[in-house]
RNA sequence: GGAGAGUUGCCGGAGAGGUUGAUCGGGGCGGUCUCGAAAACCGUUGUGGGUUUACGCCCACCCAGGGUUCGAAUCCCUGACUCUCCGCCA
C-alpha cells in the first residue's frame, strides 16, 4: 500500500509507476474520492464535537430542573445526521481501501524501465559456462531421475495431479540434504533465526504481503474456512510482526524458513511441464528481513550475495539479472533474480528471487517500529529465496551428471546424505 | 463436537450509561537527593486522522463489526481469539 499523502504529493510518479506495472486504476477518481471523504470528515468532526458538548451539558440541565425536551429533540435530529455522515463516510473509506491496495508499489529509481523478462539486465555472471558444459552430451535432470529412480511423477500425479512430483529414495535424500544444508548455511554464516511457520494463512496475510488482490486465482484456497495454501513462506513470516510496533532494539529482524509453497500456476500450462521446473509444489528456503528504511538497500545486496554463496558453495554456474519494472512483483520496489544454468534443459532456471518492498508491505500489513528518536515510524520488509529446491535439484543434476549414469553429490551435501559421495540410484 | 470464563494503555489490574483517553500499582523516561548507586519523593509516559507558523485545538480508537441512546469501555447482537472442563482423534 502506498501513503495516500504520498500518492497525493507524487500524483504523476505513481500514474508512471501504475502504467510500468501494467495496473489499471485511476488515480484521479482516487484523489477525488479521497478530498471528498476528507470534506466529510471535517463536517463530522465538528458536528461531533458539539454533541458531545451539549450530551454533556444535559444532565446539568436536568439536575437544575430544566426543561430538556427541546434540547433532547434536536440532539436526536443531529444524531440521525452525524449516522448519515458516518455511513457515508464508510463507504467512501471501503472504496478508497479496494483502490488503494490495488495500487503496485513504485520502482526503485536503479530499477531499468520495460515491459517484459525481455528488458531485465544482466548484470553478473558467475561460474561462466564451461566449454564442456555446453555440449550436447547432458541429458535432461528428468532422464537421470528416471534412470537413477529419484522421482516419480507418474505416482504423483496419480495421488493428486500432474506437477505434484513423489521423491524416492536417494532423491528424497537429496531434496532433504540440500533443505538442510540452505537452512543451516544461512542460520550460522548469516545470523537468521530459523522460525517454523503455518503453511495455510487467511485472507489478511495474504493481503498484507501483496498476494492478494491480484493473485487469488493462483493460489489454492479452501472455501470452507476461506484459507489459502502459502504460495511461499514470504507470507507467513513477514507476518509474523503484523500490526505490530517492534522496540528499535529488535532490528534488523532476520528470519530462515523451510515451507513448501503451492502454486496453481494458473495460465501457465503446458509451460515447462517436464519434470520439476514447474511444478504445483515444492520446497523452497526463505529469508525475511525486517529493516529500518535506511538500511534496506545495503540489506538487499546483502541478501542477494547471501543467496549467491549458496550457489557458490554448490559451485554450479548462475547468473544473476535486475528485474525490469514490468517484469517485478505487484509489491515490489526493486528486485534481483538468481538463475542456474541447466545444462541437459540448456538454458537458465530462476532459482532465487529477491526483493526489497520498502514500506509498501509493512504499510498494508500495519508493520512499524520505533525508531532511534522515539518516533514510530513503518519498517521496510525484504525477501528471497535462498533457495528454491526443485531447480536447485535439477541444476545438480545435470551439473554433476557422469557419464556411468550416476551423479556426483556435490561436496557440501555429503553430511547430510550418510557421507555418500554418488548417486547411483536404488 | 459439548459446557463455562475471559479479551481495557508497555505489563498487572479497576471501571457496570454522563467532563473516563480511561482510578491504581509495576515498568520505562526525566528530575530532586547522593561522591556514585539504592531507597524515597516529584513529574512524565498510547496510536491514527484533521487543523494551526507555533503553543494548541478538534475527532476516532478500551478484541472486531453492527445495534440501543441526546450520550457507551460500560447495555444488546454477531464474529475472532485465549483459557478451563468433558468428549473425540493423533
């Protein structure tokens, strides 16, 4: 949610803004609405104002005999209007509300104009390709994991659908290793607080992170008790501090979380439907910051590196691009993405996104803090993957295919499969 | 699922239709005292909106939303959450 007072300030900004991220609402109709009810409320204010004066008169009146009929009948007639006002001033107020939290937060001024993934920079390239990688020779993540039977897609779709993967034996092991060890890295080289979280939020968190209103037809949902199914643990723990004031002392707020996340992928299909690079859900590690505004630039780059050494530590090849203002999030006001180069697939796969909302989450989710002067004051929030395991599982994969078929663990997962050092299969 | 109790300011806890934004206690902050500290004493201590150059003034908020009333933290209805007991399941 953008500040109204900010909207009126920077009214052409925000139309900008509005357009880059391809929403349709009209800005205008808001401000007028918005002076509108102001002028209502400065009536009710003074209409207000002098009925509690005169209710306090009354029993004065009555305890010095007088007559109060007079009194009590134009009291009820000012009653009557100040509810009018009231009931108008509500409506306007639910009005403005569905506009306002359909307003897409304002890019960063470092973020590059365009439309589409078309327009997104790269801006770092890392573990370039190597020659040999580039070789035709790599078979796809979904052969090896047929081959060395890791996943069953087959099973899963019979038990609930297509793109609800099963993990069997050593892969199941390995989707858990590589949970574990993002979990633990960024608990002890980078001071997150692991939390464990609810995977079904009602429609509040939804809101207050930015899912909602836009992305409801993506989401799972249960009517019965109107809950949806996270589509990343981004929701539940940015939450967490929800109309809250935090003392200064307890930022930076860094927290680690371990959920899966379900996604309809609504329009999407037939989109990279082989094996795992699209699937309804997965396991994905999630870092949450909770920052004073002045700091939360230097906490993106920060965040993004700290989700580069994961990659770095699996040493596979990725790349690392700035998202355009119309290839951003709803809510986001600058964002990086992280991809791996897949060999067998030959091409790059988004295993991390990572963005700084300012204060636009902590507005509509009421997120503030005190700050050092005393003065309370909204927090800026930020996230990102670090990482997604489904594309991770595939880059290894095909990164560390041999060619007897099985597939070398990378050096850092070995703790957390029984010291083994291959994948052989069953 | 059944029965009951509760939700007030940073915390505890009053308050039961009329200057109550809210008694009191604790904590925090500022001060007096002290070489310093403790104790004691004094003061202060919510959020949002509107208005003002400013001091200030006005409005809203006592879980949420409705209702009754000239007037509601206080009465009525609905919902959420917490706790206790019973049942059921892990």
């Amino acid at each position: 949610m953008l500040d109204i007072k900010y909207i009126r300030d920077n009214t052409e900004r925000v139309k900008k803004a509005v357009h880059q991220k391809n929403a349709q609402i009209d800005i205008d109709r808001l401000l007028h609405l918005d002076s509108e009810k102001r002028q209502l409320q400065y009536d009710f204010d003074h209409r207000r104002a002098h009925q509690k004066k005169i209710s306090k008169e009354i029993p004065l009146m009555k305890k010095s005999g007088e007559d109060t009929t007079n009194v009590l009948n134009e009291m009820q007639t000012l009653a009557a209007e100040l509810k009018s006002i009231s009931n108008n001033i509500t409506n306007l107020s639910e009005t403005i509300e569905q506009i306002m939290i359909g307003i897409p937060n304002t890019p960063h001024p470092s973020v590059p104009e365009g439309q589409s993934e078309q327009d997104n920079v790269i801006d770092k390239d890392v573990n370039s390709i190597p020659e040999d990688n580039k070789s035709a020779d790599y078979r796809k993540h979904h052969i090896i994991a047929e081959q060395l039977g890791l996943i069953d897609l087959i099973r899963g779709a019979k038990i609930t659908g297509s793109g609800f993967p099963v993990y069997k034996g050593q892969g199941a092991q390995l989707e858990r290793a590589l949970s574990n060890f993002m979990l633990d890295f960024h608990c002890h080289n980078h001071n997150y607080q692991e939390v464990a979280v609810p995977f079904v939020v009602n429609r509040k968190a939804m809101t207050g992170t930015g899912q909602l209103p836009k992305l409801e037809d993506d989401m799972y949902h249960i009517d019965q008790d109107d809950l949806f199914l996270i589509p990343t643990g981004e929701v539940p723990v940015t939450n967490i501090f929800a109309n809250e004031i935090l003392p200064y002392s307890v930022l930076p707020a860094k927290f680690v979380t371990l959920t899966p996340c379900f996604r309809r992928e609504a329009g999407s299909y037939g989109k990279d439907t082989k094996g795992l690079q699209r699937i309804h859900q997965f396991n994905k590690v999630e870092l949450v910051r909770f920052v004073q505004p002045a700091d939360s630039y230097a906490a993106l780059e920060e965040m993004v590196n700290e989700a580069e050494t994961i990659l770095d530590a699996l040493n596979l090849p990725y790349r690392r691009t700035l998202l355009c203002a119309g290839d951003m999030s709803f809510a986001s006001a600058k964002t990086y993405d992280l991809e791996v180069w897949a060999p067998g697939a030959r091409k790059f796969l988004e295993v991390s996104s990572l963005s700084n909302f300012e204060d636009f989450q902590a507005r509509r989710a009421s997120i503030r803090f005190r700050d050092d002067k005393g003065t309370v004051r909204f927090l800026h929030t930020l996230n990102g993957s670090g990482l997604a395991t489904p594309r991770t599982f595939i880059a290894i994969l095909e990164n560390y295919q041999n060619p007897d078929g099985s597939v070398t663990v990378p050096q850092v997962l070995r703790k957390y499969m029984d010291g083994r050092d291959k994948i052989t299969g069953i």
